[in-house]
C-alpha cells in the first residue's frame, strides 16, 4: 500500500495518541491515550543465554510491580548468537513469555514482547549472503511460534555504500544508498516479515535506519566535536524516512522501532503507533534530542542497557524506572489536560538548539511526510525529503547554524537540486561508478 497522503493532523502528532492504535500481547494497549514504556537490554554473560535472560525478565517485571507499574513492553534485541540460531532465539522468547504470563496473571499487569532480530548477513559476500537471510527468516518464524508479540529488525541493506558516501559528505552516494538500495532491500525483506508475522498471528511492528540516520548522528557528535555536519546528519535522518516507510507499505503496523528517530514522520504520514528514545538512551549513545523525540511518542525507550551491576540494581530494572517516572509525567499531563503545555516546552527545549532536534519537531516532520506522500516514486521522495529540510532550515533564523554549517546547506541545497533535474540517471551512472570503488558493494546483488 503506497501512502498517498498523511493521516494525522499537527495537533494529532502528540504522544500517547495514534489514530490507530494497537491491542495485543497480553492486554496491552499503545496508542490509545497513555505512553508506555518499552525497557530493551542486552545480555553480559553470554555462556548462559537463556539464563541471562530468564534473570533479566524477572529483575525487570520485579522492579516493575514494585513500582506500580501498570503497562509495560519488553524488548529483547537479539545478538547475532541467538539470531544465528533460530532454535535458541525461540526458545529464549517461549522462557521470557512464560515469566510474563505468570506476573500478568498474579499482579494484573498489562505486558508486551517485542523481539528484533539482528541483521546478521554478510555484507561482502555474494547476494548479501543468502545464507544469513534465510537464517533471519527462520528465527522470525521461530520467535513468533514461541510468543513474540512485535516483530522488528534493524536492516542494512545499502550500507555498504552509504558507509562510504556519509564519511565523505558524498549527498549523491547517500541518496543512492537510501532512496534506492536501502529501499529496494526494504521491499524484499519486509515483503517477508509481514507474511511471518501474518500466518503466526502476531504483529508486524516496523523498520529503523539506526545503520544510517543513527551512524550520521554518531559522527556528527556534538556542539564542540563532530565529524561531520550537523545540518546532514539532520538531512540523512529526513531522507531515510522514506525507506523506513517501506516496511509499512509492505503490511507493518508499528509500533515503529524506538531507535528510528525518523518514526515522528512515519507517525505523520501512517497514524500508527511509535516508539521513540532520547535522553533516557544517553546509556547507549549521546544525542542533542533528549527531549524532543518524547513529544510523539507512544512507547518511550531507553536504547540498550546492558545487564550489569549497578548501585540501584541491574542496567535493564534501573532504566525502567527511568522510564516508569518520565511516562508518569507525560500520562498525568493528558489526564490533567495538560499534555499540550508539556508537548510544546519538549519541542521548544530541543527544538532550535540543534538542527538533528529541529527535524524532529512535529511540524516539520509534517511538511517532510507531504513531501514524501506527494511523490510514489522512493528515490524521489528521499531526495525531495532532503531537499524540504534544507529549504526549511535555510529559512529559519531561531536555529542556530554557525559559518560553516549555513555553508553546507547551500552545497546540500544545490546538490540535491542537480539531482533532482534527473535522479534516475545520476543514480544509475552513480552505481557504475561506486562499484569501482567500494568493494563489498556489488549492484547485482539489489536487482
């Protein structure tokens, strides 16, 4: 189904609310009128897996009654040892359900799983490694038999190329990698996912561009050290809406991964569910969008925690607290009629600081997913994308750009315009040309 337009209006772009919200797993509801939080971890001992995460769902769901906690979602990333084996990635999934079923059913707490699978082909291999994607397809199916409620995965396909083209401030290469390769690998992949998650009865949640618009984020850094600038990495993270989008065009339903920034404009133009991280992910990653990315949440995340030992208790039972306070904040805020007022001061605090935050605010993000809806075409709407945020940008004088951040604008601006004359034949040309250069990529292996 291809989104010929967007389904929310700037005042339903809020948190706690989608215009389709979701029931499942075991009671729980996201999207209808409260955040939830979403507690993801990663495991320390790697000897004992399905040890390791039988202690990590009962310290969590622990912490969790003894805080009042009412709603909860767990997510389990799984590594590439467990997604490597499918039989142990279900088997892991069918122990958690088990622990989750039994505290729903003693403290009354409403719970959901979602399981991402790690994209563990090989990208240097020939066909991106067939081998890899069967066994991803495999441990879908597995997980889902064993309990999963959501079904997620980070993809990287194209990659390669943009890895290449981001170091380098290449705009033809990124676009290359995200409105066509990233897409067309998208296409393939979720074409899949969705008919697992179909004949299993369960959901198909949603994509992230963490290996893109979270690889610029890392590299732009922050106000004193960056290695790129701000004004791409922004411009990366409004292009890769556009191939994330592909995974709900394909039958995903959110809610969308928490990693996926982008998941404010996929919300504007989908009306589903999303999950979205920001300072509560400062465990994982530094980001100068702390608190703008709460503004439209329906699940609020903390990234990876890993499973160690702290003063207040295990990594994965500490960050649920975390998250348990600020979900209670912004759930009393839409029960005392006050969401609007908390809304506006997450967006304004964030919101002009940083153009990374500035992409993110809720009427930008709208005028990006018109962008992206008024094109079919996925390599137009990524350049058109990019080419809406730097106009947007250019014109604002709250943001703050020092010299050489208005400079790159002007180059991204001129740039994406060169493109856009004729993109089909600028990409294809490019292809050629790149497949000279980077060795993992290989254009047979997309088409």
């Amino acid at each position: 189904m291809k989104f010929s337009r967007t389904n929310l209006s700037l005042e339903e772009i809020k948190y706690g609310f989608s215009k389709f919200p979701l029931k499942y797993g075991i009671n729980l509801e996201i999207g209808r009128g409260k955040v939830v939080p979403e507690i993801k971890y990663f495991p320390r001992i790697k000897e004992s897996l399905k040890e390791e995460y039988t202690n990590i769902t009962k310290e969590i769901l622990n912490r969790a009654v003894d805080l009042g906690v009412r709603d909860l979602q767990l997510e389990t990333e799984l590594t590439y040892v467990e997604t490597g084996d499918p039989k142990l990635a279900g088997e892991i999934v069918r122990i958690q359900k088990e622990i989750m079923e039994n505290y729903a059913k003693e403290y009354n707490i409403n719970l959901g799983l979602r399981v991402t699978v790690a994209d563990m082909r090989d990208f240097r291999k020939v066909k991106h490694d067939e081998e890899g994607f069967s066994k991803m397809l495999e441990t879908f199916e597995e997980v889902s038999k064993n309990g999963a409620d959501v079904l997620s995965i980070e993809s990287e396909g194209g990659k390669e190329l943009f890895n290449y083209a981001i170091i380098r401030q290449d705009i033809l290469g990124i676009v290359t990698s995200l409105g066509l390769l990233s897409a067309l690998d998208m296409k393939r992949l979720w074409k899949e996912i969705v008919k697992i998650a179909k004949r299993n009865n369960v959901i198909a949640g949603g994509d992230s561009a963490c290996a893109f618009g979270n690889t610029a984020m890392r590299l732009a850094g922050g106000i004193k050290s960056n290695t790129i600038p701000h004004t791409l990495a922004a411009v990366v993270r409004s292009m890769s809406a556009s191939r994330s989008l592909v995974a709900y065009e394909e039958g995903a339903v959110g809610p969308g991964k928490d990693c996926a920034y982008e998941n404010v404009i996929i919300k504007a133009i989908t009306g589903y569910p999303m999950s979205m991280e920001g300072k509560s992910s400062a465990v994982a990653h530094s980001s100068l969008v702390g608190n703008i990315a709460a503004a439209t949440c329906d699940l609020w995340s903390n990234e990876q925690v890993e499973n160690v030992r702290l003063f207040g208790g295990y990594g994965p039972e500490v960050f649920l607290e975390i998250l348990h306070y600020d979900t209670k904040l912004m759930n009393k805020a839409i029960e005392s009629g006050n969401q609007d007022c908390l809304k506006e001061i997450l967006i304004e605090s964030d919101k002009y600081s940083d153009p990374q935050a500035y992409v993110l605010s809720p009427d930008i993000a709208l005028e990006i997913g018109k962008t992206i809806v008024s094109e079919e075409d996925t390599l137009l709407r990524t350049i058109f994308a990019g080419v809406r945020l730097v106009e947007l940008m250019m014109k604002e004088e709250k943001l703050k750009l020092n010299r050489s951040e208005k400079r790159f604008l002007e180059i991204m601006k001129n740039k994406l315009e060169e493109i856009s004359k004729e993109p089909h034949k600028k990409v294809e040309q490019a292809l050629q040309i790149y497949e000279q250069k980077i060795s993992e990529y290989r254009l047979k292996d997309y088409f």
